[in-house]
C-alpha cells in the first residue's frame, strides 16, 4: 500500500 498511497499524494500536491 505504498504506490497507491504516492499517486494519492501527487493529486493532492500537483504543483509541489
């Protein structure tokens, strides 16, 4: 669960 957890966070930070 550590790959979905990083897309997840990329949606929440795009531009950083």
């Amino acid at each position: 669960m550590n790959k979905e957890q990083e897309q997840s966070r990329a949606k929440y930070t795009p531009l950083v």
